[in-house]
C-alpha cells in the first residue's frame, strides 16, 4: 500500500511514461506468446513437434511444469512477506519498502 506521506513517489510512478514501457512491453511479448500458443493447439500432430518445438516441451515436460508452480508459489510467498510491513504500519513505510 502506498502512503499519502509518499505523494511525490506515487507521481514519479503514474507521470511518467518511461516507467510503464517494461510493462508494455512484457504485455506484447505475452500476447505473442498466447497467439503463438493458439496457432500451436490447432496445428496437427505431426506439426506441433516440428514447428512449435518450445511450446511442445513445455507441454509435455512434467518436471518442467513442476518447476514453474514452485517457482510461481515462490513469488506469491516472498510478495506476501515483502509487503508485510507496509499492511502492518502504512504511515511509518519508507520509501524503500514503497
């Protein structure tokens, strides 16, 4: 949660347009990806292999999978934990924490 106290920090984050570019640019590599994803599921079998070879790995790879809801759960967790201070006392956050 971001404090009123930390105004000036909250407008460096909506007014500028720079600091939205990473996530313009995450969103566009992921659309990417969903279309490549979609061309992938109407492909035949035999194609699937060939053409979409990562996408067929990471279907097939159980390890894989398991590896990413690990590190997925990993994430949640730590972002769960990080913003413990800031749920707990929002007024005395610093800047660091925001």
């Amino acid at each position: 949660m971001i404090d009123t106290n930390n105004y000036f920090l909250l407008q460096a984050i909506i007014s500028k347009p720079w600091t939205k570019l990473g996530n313009v640019g995450l969103a566009g590599l992921l659309a990417c990806f969903y279309n490549r994803l979609l061309k992938f599921r109407e492909a035949p079998k035999e194609e699937k292999s060939n053409k979409y070879y990562v996408i067929d790995k990471f279907v097939k790879s159980h390890a894989l999978g398991s590896l990413l809801a690990l590190c997925a759960t990993a994430l949640i967790v730590t972002n769960l934990l990080i913003a413990w201070p800031a749920n707990c006392d929002p007024a005395g956050v610093s800047r660091t924490v925001n």
